[in-house]
C-alpha cells in the first residue's frame, strides 16, 4: 500500500501536468485562431487562381514544356508522395494518422507496381519515414512555420517538386495531408497535385461557359497558362500548408483539453484515495491504542 | 458614373477591395485602363504599378504588383499579384542597395529579382498617371 507521501507527491506532479496541458491548450487556442485567419486569407486567391484556371484547362490539348504540369507526362510509373506534418507533438493522432495514411498508400502503390519516392514535409513524418523508408525519401522539409514565413516557403518545396518534375524523375505527385473541417475535426486528404486534377473543377467550368461570354486573352492563352500552371502548385502547395496549420492547432488543443480534463479526473481520484488511505491509517491507529488499553 | 468592382488579392490576403471608377493595370503586353463595362479580358502582368482611382478620376492607392494576372469583365476586375506593397511604403535607398547587390550576382533567378527591383525602382520615380 502507498504510504501518504506518496499518494501526495503523485498528486502534486499530476497538478502540475494539468498546469501544463491546460496553457498549452490556451496557446494552441489562440494560434489557431491566427492560423485560421491565414488559411482564410488565402482561399479568395486560391479560389480566384482555380477559376481561371478551370477556363483555361479546355485550351490546352496537349504540349511540351509548362504544359505538362496540366497534361501529365503520359506515363504514371513514378510516383511523389508528400505527407505534410507538424514540427511537433502533442497533438493527438495528429501526426500519427498522416503518416499511417501515407504509409499505407505508398504500399498500395508499390504493389501496383509503382515506383514511389517521398517528400516529407514536417519534422514528424520525416523521422518517421527515415525510420521505415529511409531509401525513398528524396527531399524533406522542416521548421516550414508558414504562420511566419508565409508564401515564402510554400514557394520553395513547389520549385523542388517542379524541377525534379521538368527533370523527369516523377510523373505524379499526391499530397497527403490533414484537411481543416473544424476547430476539434481534421481529415486527413489525398490530392493529386501534379498532374493537375480538372476533373472536379469541370463542372463550374461548364456552368460558367454556358453563363458567360468567351474571354479575350493577353498576350494569349497559352502564354498565360504557362504563368499560371506553376503559380498554381505553390498556391495549393501554400492552401494545404495553412490548412495543415490550422488543423494542428485545433489537434493540440482538443488533444490538451482532453489532457487537462483526464488529469483533473486523475487529481479527483487520487484525492479520493488518499483521503481513504488517510482515515485508514487513523483507524489503524485507533484500533491499536484501544486493544493496547484492553489488554492492560 | 458607374463604378466597378476591384479586388486586389496576394497569396497571404485581400489587399483591396471597393467599388471604383477607374483602374490601370501593367498588362505584359502595356498598360490596360480599366473602366466600368470593359470587355472580358484576361491577361498577365508584368512588375509594375496598379493605379486605383475614385469615380472622379482621383488617384485612390497606388500599389507595385511583382507580377501576377488580372480577369477582367464589365462588373468586376480581379488582380491576382503574388506580392503586393503600397508604392507609397516602398524605399529608394533600400531599392538602390537591392538592385546593386543584385547586379553582382549571376543565375537566372536573381535576373528576374534585378527586373522586379528595377521595376519597383521605377514605379518610385514615375509620376505618370498620376492625374488622369
């Protein structure tokens, strides 16, 4: 049986763990709430760029060079994956579920016979896939802190991607990612980033065609589609950064609220027994003067 | 007058966004000014300075875009500029250093940076189309 001290220590770290959780549940609060202003920020650009984009997708049949981004390389052996992570822990299942997910689509892939290459992106997924793939991985990104950098570094992994893409080494890239639906919910989302997926965009375009009149370009379509094609990998590279952000922040602060309230139950039960423990003890004590005195 | 609506919108945020009379955007192929009931138009933009005006033709803002695309239709115009500052905010002297630094360098990317810092150099001295 614990003695007093021991229960009372126990009691005292558990406090201060719950000190803890519930401060890191109060940052995270308010980083989310930054981070979601973000990811607001960006989605008229992002919006607006997609719009564009879905007007232009129809003019262009196939080509060589910038085009290819739109049209794919015509082949589908190679693969990228990018699972994008947190830098830290502390979020719940968070981290964990991006990676199992990615995990699991790079054997799916693999045994289709696919060729498949990783990009980490976040401190988490790439000490996780250095642990189980560590051959596959070509390019891992860290300490991104988009709140801060901003665009900045959602520029640089689209320029990677695009020059091992010009260079040939992938046909077709695929971000793994947790998608912000709410402060408490994440889901986690596959997208096809390179070659560009129209399919789910068609469907504005037509009601926009039929609605609208035909545009004049300038200097021409072709020429602005090849400014805008990888515009649009960093800005949905930039989207999915934010949206990752965002998400975990809500993560860690549903996963520190959950924290902070089994600690307070913990405290309550601890208390509990120690007060039992306690009375025990006097009882015990009790017992022993009594039959001391009876057995005089 | 009619007016027209403008957005002005960078990756990070919406920069502008009003009901006016009259703005000027730098097309890649020359400036496009843009009024009330313009045809559809959709273009690319080179470094240059997006000029906004009230409906009485007085300067409103005026921003440097480092490039970018701008829809166009008779209600709305849409600048998408990947970075947007106030001409207003932007430097001289700093401008000058970046342009220097930039011309001792070599490789494709710090061309562009030079042409985008000359550009915004520019956009500092001008005054063109500041009354219309």
């Amino acid at each position: 049986m614990p003695s007093l001290k021991d229960i009372k220590t126990q009691i005292n770290s558990v406090g201060s763990t719950k000190k803890i959780t519930s401060a890191m549940k109060m940052v995270a609060a308010s980083k989310l709430r930054r981070s979601q202003e973000k990811a607001e920020a960006a989605r008229p650009y992002s919006s607006r760029l997609e719009e564009m984009l879905s007007s232009l997708a129809s003019s262009a049949a196939s080509g060589e060079g910038i085009i290819k981004l739109l049209t794919g390389t015509g082949s589908d052996q190679n693969y990228v994956v990018v699972p994008v992570s947190a830098d830290r822990g502390l979020c719940g299942g968070f981290n964990s579920s991006i990676n199992r997910e990615t995990f699991k689509l790079v054997k799916s892939l693999e045994g289709n016979g696919k060729k498949v290459q990783l990009m980490a992106v976040g401190k988490k997924s790439r000490d996780f896939f250095n642990r189980v793939m560590k051959h596959q991985i070509i390019e891992s990104f860290v300490d991104l802190n988009v709140s801060s950098t901003g665009y900045e570094s959602a520029l640089n992994i689209s320029n990677k991607l695009q020059e091992l893409y010009f260079d040939g080494k992938f046909d077709k890239c695929i971000l793994v990612f947790n998608k912000f639906k709410s402060a408490i919910s994440q889901e986690v989302t596959q997208q096809q980033l390179i070659p560009l997926d129209v399919s789910n965009s068609e469907k504005e375009e037509e009601k926009e065609n039929s609605s609208n009149a035909i545009y004049d370009y300038e200097p021409d379509e072709e020429t602005i589609l090849k400014d805008l094609l990888p515009k649009n990998v960093s800005i949905q590279i930039f989207k999915v950064l934010l949206e990752s952000d965002a998400g975990e922040q809500g993560a860690r602060m549903a996963a520190m609220d959950n924290a902070t309230r089994n600690a307070g139950e913990m405290i309550d039960s601890l208390t509990l027994k120690y007060n039992r423990t306690r009375q025990a003890f006097i009882t015990k004590e009790l017992i022993e003067i009594i039959s001391g005195a009876e057995s005089i | 007058m009619a007016t027209i609506s403008f957005d002005l919108v960078s990756p990070e945020n919406l920069v502008f966004n009003d009901e006016v009379g009259t703005i000027i955007v730098p097309g890649k192929d020359g400036d496009l000014g843009i009024l009330p009931g313009h045809s559809k138009v959709m273009s690319s933009l080179r470094p240059g300075r997006v000029m906004v005006y009230s409906e009485d033709k007085n300067l409103i803002k005026s921003f440097f875009v480092s490039g970018g695309f701008a829809e166009i239709n008779p209600e709305k115009c849409i600048v998408l500029a990947e970075s947007v500052v106030e001409v207003n905010s932007l430097e001289k002297t700093s401008i000058e250093k970046e342009i220097q630094e930039l011309e001792n360098k070599e490789g494709k990317e710090s061309e562009e940076q030079l042409s985008v810092a000359k550009a915004k150099l520019e956009a500092i001295n001008v005054n063109y189309y500041d009354k219309i």
